[in-house]
C-alpha cells in the first residue's frame, strides 16, 4: 500500500517555477544567454543529467529503509519490475550510476 509520503511526481507550476529558476540561476552562473534555443536545450539537459543522478542513492536509501518496489515505483511513476530492473544492483539493467560499494 503507498503511503501518503510517496506521492506520484507530477508537474505543475510549482515544479515549473523551480525549474525555471534553476534554469536561469544556471545560465547566469556559466554566463550563458537563455534567449538562444540551443543554449536553453543544453542547460536544461544538464539540470535533467544533475537530477536523475540523485535517483541510484534515493532508491538505495528507500530500499534500505523498508520502502517495497511498489511504493518506489509510484514515486517513479513506473512499474515495480521496470524500477527493479533500473536500480536493483543485482540487475543486468542496473543504474550505472549506483551507489555500490567498494
């Protein structure tokens, strides 16, 4: 059963206004101009890069707390077997990302 903790993601103006922000906090640190369709592309690709790096050690953590691959793939939007195979470490299709131990 998924907890009230373990919403769907979705989009939203509020995800819209961060991700704008950071889009424009990003463009201004590398001293980029956003008004170019490129440059926006690029900036966006490594905010999306950035973010899909934290997902390995989340779903560790999430693991390790006691959360079931149902309740990690709600919070994925996927399936438990889709979410199992991406960050299982045990799984040809693992993450490469993964937090593994050395």
């Amino acid at each position: 059963m998924t907890s009230n903790n373990n919403p769907s993601p979705r989009s939203g103006d509020d995800t819209y206004d961060l991700v704008d922000n950071a889009l424009a906090a990003l463009a201004e640190r590398r001293g980029l101009w956003l008004g170019d369709d490129l440059t926006a592309i690029g900036l966006v690709s490594s905010l999306i890069e950035q973010a899909e790096r934290f997902l390995p050690q989340l779903v560790h953590d999430a693991r390790a707390g006691g959360h079931t691959w149902q309740e990690i793939a709600h919070a994925l939007a996927t399936s438990p077997d889709d979410a199992q195979l991406r960050y299982d470490p045990g799984t040809p299709l693992a993450d490469s990302r993964w937090p593994h131990d050395p």
